[in-house]
C-alpha cells in the first residue's frame, strides 16, 4: 500500500478492501483493533461520506468510505482515529466507530453539546472510556457506556489548554505520557520557561489565533511515549524534550529520522523515511500572512528555515484554511492540511 514518488498519496479502497475481504471477521476486527490502538493513524481529510486516513508510523494512506456516518452527527475525532458520533435523534446518545470494522461501542449517556474534542481509552480490562472536551464551557466530560450521563468537571482556563494540547497532540491517550506532563515538577518548569520567553502563562497553551509578533504558543505531541514540547511565533519555531533526571524542559539538537508538522491546532511527528520528499530531522510548520497561509521548513541540525513553495499553500474559507493549489496536493501539504485545521462538532 505504500506510494511511490510521482503517484496519488491515496491508493483505491477497492484494492485493499480486496486483501482484507478473505480474512476471517473477528481476525480483521483484532488487526484492526490492535492498529488504532497503536494511536498511529489519523483522518487527515473528507469529501462527502469518504475519509483519508494515514498511517503516520508506516506511511500508508488509505480512502475509505463510511456511509454509516450518514447516521449519525461526527462530534469529534481522536488522535488514534476512532470517530466520536452522536445519535440524530434526542437525546443523541454517544457512539464511538472503530471505522475499519463498522463496529460501535454505544453508551448510554446523551453527548453534551458544547463538546467537541475527544479521546477515548479502551483494553481487555477495562471498561471503554470516552472524555469529551469543551472550549466554551471549558469543561471536560467522563463516561463509560452504561453511565446514564457524562460526569462534569470545570478547569481553570491554563489546566484546560494543557489537556486540550495533551489530547490532540496524543499525549493523553497515552497514561504515562500524561503522568509526565500533569506532574507539579513539570508545571513549575513551564513557568520558568514562560517567564524566560516572556509570554503570559495563561495564555501559552491556548488555541487562539497570533496577535502579535511576540505572541508563543505551546505544543504538546506524544513521541515514542515521551512528550515533546513544540513552541510556535510567528516565523520561528523550538522543539524542547524532557530531561529524565530532573524533568527540565532542554532543546532538542536531533530528532533523528523524524519529522514534525504544526500548525494552528496541533502537532504530528511522522516517520520521515516513509514519507516521500518529508526531510528527517525538520520542523513543517504554517505561517500565516492575512487570509493565507503558506508552509515553511525548519532544519533542527542548522537552524535555518525556508519557504517549501513560492506559492501560499492555503486560503481562508468559512473559518478554515484549505488548499489554494491544483490537484494533486503533495503529502507535505495534506499534512499540515490536517495541523491547520480542527473541525467542529456537527451536534453544536
């Protein structure tokens, strides 16, 4: 499945379903099982009831339709690729769609409508847990699939844009990765390094657009279970890991064969030597100038940074930044496509 240089980034779903459809059902729901819990795949883009999904630890895009969806209003979709879906009729109770069996996993309790960003927890001993977020309420929401309602829970407006980065950066999804950032050792870190970089605290992990050329924002992105720190300005970019020891926040002089993608609302680390014309060791990130939005590359080894295209990649339509260029769109544009953007709940 994987693409050569030259050809669509997206191979036919009929020729996969194909390999797929002589294997024995429950054999294919524990494949498929196993590769969303691997939180490596992500939906990078939509058109009608068709998904693109990617394999960022092998490279492999896959198109998939899912006409179930036609049943249901998407909320939200997790890092690992699972859809988070609400009944259309009341009370809307919560689904959430493993999208390479069909299966569902149903609860009980009404999907809030303020949420919008999810991750949910599942193994052989436990029972499926889904948390639900909310940028306005700034609240986060619990449930099992008995549980008769989501259990609330308010935050402050710093904790809550932590976890929010946490969750979409994949950080939450995985338990020892969110240990290591929740800890009060590694927020006393953040606050000398706030003060260091001069920015407001409460504001260095929020999902709000740049005002000023001094404005920085923080990224969090689970990599290899350990948490990378991202920080974005205007035009400039530093990738900080954390020290074992001491669980100081240091620069990062390599990320080996690596690469990083950020853009208005998350992060991705992707394998480099499975990405055609993906350089390792470099930081894609958007820079926006206006209603557009072009694509800069930053070598981590030597510091400089350069625009990928003369051209600016994206515009500004209905609060989202699409493609502004002619088909096909190289792989390096569809992933920062997906960093760009995060879509909202269809329950709102």
């Amino acid at each position: 499945m994987a693409t050569a240089p030259g050809e669509a980034p997206v191979p036919p779903a009929e020729a996969t379903a194909a390999g797929w459809s002589s294997l024995p059902s429950d054999l294919v729901r524990r494949i498929a099982d196993c590769f969303l819990d691997t939180n490596d795949v992500d939906w990078v883009s939509q058109r009608d009831d068709r998904r693109v999904f990617v394999n960022i630890g092998t490279g492999r895009f896959l198109r998939k339709k899912l006409p179930l969806l036609r049943r249901y209003y998407v909320v939200a979709i997790t890092f690992g690729g699972f859809f988070v879906l609400a009944d259309r009729s009341p009370p809307h109770a919560a689904r959430v769609l493993n999208p390479f069996t069909g299966e569902l996993v149903r609860f009980a309790a009404p999907v809030p409508r303020d949420a919008g960003v999810a991750v949910f927890f599942f193994s052989s001993d436990t029972p499926h847990n889904l948390t639900l977020l909310s940028d306005s309420s700034r609240k986060y929401y619990t449930a099992v699939p008995d549980s008769k309602h989501f259990d609330a829970q308010s935050l402050d407006e710093f904790i809550y844009n932590y976890m929010r980065k946490a969750v979409v950066g994949g950080v939450y999804a995985n338990g020892g990765g969110w240990a290591s950032v929740a800890c009060s050792t590694m927020l006393d870190n953040l606050c000398e390094l706030t003060e260091m970089l001069q920015v407001e605290f409460v504001k260095f992990f929020s999902g709000d657009p740049f005002r000023h050329t001094s404005d920085i924002r923080c990224f969090l992105v689970d990599f290899g279970g350990q948490a990378m720190f991202l920080t974005k300005a205007p035009g400039r970019v530093g990738v900080l890991g954390i020290e074992p020891e001491n669980q100081n926040l240091v620069p990062m002089e390599t990320i080996g064969k690596y690469a990083i993608f950020i853009g208005h609302h998350r992060c991705l680390v992707v394998d480099a030597g499975k990405f055609p014309s993906v350089e390792a060791n470099c930081v894609y990130y958007t820079l926006q100038i206006g209603r557009f939005a072009g694509i800069v590359k930053h070598n981590i080894g030597d510091g400089t940074d350069e625009r990928v295209s003369d051209a600016l990649d994206f515009v500004e339509q209905n609060k989202e930044f699409v493609l502004d260029t002619a088909r096909p769109f190289t792989i390096i544009q569809v992933l920062c496509s997906y960093t760009i953007n995060l879509r909202g709940s269809e329950l709102a």
